[in-house]
C-alpha cells in the first residue's frame, strides 16, 4: 500500500510518529529465517510487537515485512526476501500522518501493525495493534462528543482517573441493582417448584440455559460496541434485523444440539423437546440484552460501562428462566 503523505499541522502526540514503537523485530535483506528465529531467541522480551519483522537495507529505508508465522511455513534456511512482503504492498504510514490515518489503513486491509516512514521511506516503527486500538477509542470519543453524543468530561468512571470512592459509588449501586433481579430470578423458579418436582430432570439443564443465553448476550454485546466504535452513525434498526437473522440460525442450531443431549441424557423422557424448544426461544432474547440493553443506557447513563454488564445479566437471567419453565408449562402439564 503506498503511504499518503499529509501535510503536518497536527500536534506531535497525534501524529503516527508520536503513537509508534521503534521497540520491534528489523533483519537486514541478507538475513535467513533461522535469524529471525535467533533474534526472537535472544531479544523477544524487549519488543513491544512481534507479529510482523521489517526488513531493513543499510540506508534505514523499509524493503518489506515478514510475518511470524513464515517461521513455521517455510524452512529456516529461506532468505527473508523469499518470504517477505515486498515494501510497496506493506500497510504503512508517514510519520507526520494523523494518527487516525493509521487506524483507517490498518481496518481497510486487516493488519495487526502499520510500519511508519519518513518521506525518504526510512523505516522508523511501527504502531501495534494494541496503540490501534487505542488511538480508534480516542478518536471515537472525540467524534461522538463533536456530535454531543459522549461526555468527554474525567469524571467518567476510569479508575486512573478518578478515586477508589469515586469508583465504587458509580459501580456498586448497579451490582446491587444485579442482586435483587437474582432474587427475581429464585422467586420465579419457586413460582415453577409443581412443575420441577414432576420434571426434576428440568432443574439440571437450568445452567445450560442461562450459560448458552448469556454467552449469545455476551458476544452479541462485544460486536455491537464494536461496530458501534467503527460506525459512530450504526443505522439500529437495519442493524439490529442483520443480526436478529444471525441469532435466530444461532437459536436454532442450539437447540438441535440440546435435542440431541436430551436423547442422549439419561432420565430425560418427553422433556427433550422442551430442552430443545425452550434453549432455542431463550436465546432469540439475545437480540435485547445485547443491543437494545447497552444502546438504551448509553442514552441515559453518563457512563454504561458500569451499568450494561449487570443489566444486560439479570435481563438475560430472567427471560432465559421464564421462556425455558413457560415453554415447559405449556407442553408439559
């Protein structure tokens, strides 16, 4: 990828030069594989990044990159050149780029690092994924807050920002919050106890349920705050109908598996069409506590970092149970 140059009017610190690590792997172009094998032997815990190698020619000037993984691909004898990436389709950067400009060349072409050079094409490092990562959450904050959207302010709850008291009263309250919706959930298995004590055999799958809920929740959650960070104008509804496809062939694959664990469990008789019917319709519950749950409270909680987890849990906890025992209601008795 050919690096486009901007003209510097940007502070240091923002600058693709001021996020970059020169802390990583460079073989000169004579090197072999086994070199780099040697140089990790040797000197891989001072590196901040070891996933691609840059290859380096004696003027400073980047040839090409190679990545880890060639080491156990290719034989160690193998010339680098061989191997590598040659320099005009490695993702890089200028060094007085915008450090945004990183961001957007590492998302467009999926790449764990972006090289900086000079305008003579000196190498002079590299911005891992982890320096990425954190450059697209500033950058995020700082165009939602362009659009009143997010609350620049540090009194956001960031324990190194603010005190341990500070950060305790902002979180607590909705932990607690968690443990009266637990106490719901008992009392709503208490509202079913006629119904185990004739299907004791139900009470066994109730951590399978709640497990297989929760972790579609969970990871629903993930990739909307993440596609949330990389398109600040998520379109939510036609958003939310993509995923609901996704979740509901989920749902449905799910409860195939858990049919087939009924006939395989032992004591398990007519129930195995509830285990099946019950964990399939419990889990379409995703769509709510993992978009509508965290997209709602970032409208109305300063921060819901603290609130989403315990929310999203208890909203989850609760319809999984009270889908799975109605749905035993109603085919068993």
């Amino acid at each position: 990828m050919l690096a486009i140059h901007h003209p510097n009017t940007i502070p240091f610190e923002q600058t693709a030069a001021g996020r970059l690590t020169a802390r990583v792997p460079t073989v000169p172009p004579s090197a072999t594989l086994a070199d780099i094998q040697a140089l990790f032997w040797k000197s891989i815990s001072t590196f901040d990044t070891v996933r691609d190698v840059f290859v380096v020619d004696a003027r400073g000037v980047l040839v090409g990159t190679v990545t880890s993984r060639s080491l156990f691909d290719h034989p160690l004898r193998t010339p680098v050149t061989d191997v590598m990436i040659p320099v005009r389709d490695v993702v890089k950067v200028y060094a007085t780029d915008d450090q945004e400009t990183a961001v957007q060349a590492a998302l467009a072409h999926a790449v764990e690092s972006v090289a900086v050079v000079d305008g003579a094409g000196r190498f002079k490092g590299a911005i891992s994924i982890k320096e990425l990562m954190k450059i697209l959450q500033q950058e995020t904050q700082e165009d939602l807050a362009a659009e009143g959207r997010y609350d620049m302010s540090p009194k956001l709850d960031s324990i190194l920002e603010i005190g341990l008291w500070e950060s305790f009263k902002s979180r607590a309250p909705w932990i607690l919050f968690g443990v009266g919706g637990g106490t719901l959930v008992a009392v709503v298995i208490g509202y079913f106890e006629g119904l185990l004590a004739d299907h004791i055999v139900l009470a066994s799958f109730i951590p399978l349920v709640v497990y297989i809920v929760g972790a579609v929740s969970a990871q629903l959650q993930m990739l909307y705050v993440r596609d949330s960070a990389i398109y600040p104008s998520l379109p939510l509804w036609r958003y939310l109908s993509r995923q609901s496809a996704v979740v509901f062939l989920i749902a449905i694959a799910l409860g195939v598996v858990v049919y087939g664990i009924g006939l395989w469990y032992p004591n398990v008789d007519e129930e195995h069409i509830v285990l099946a019917l019950g964990t399939a319709l419990a889990a379409t519950t995703a769509l709510v506590t993992g978009v509508l749950v965290p997209h709602g409270l970032s409208k109305i909680v300063r921060d819901p970092a603290n609130a989403t987890a315990p929310v999203a849990t208890i909203v989850s906890d609760t319809s999984a149970i009270l889908i799975f025992f109605g749905t035993a209601a109603l085919l068993l008795v």
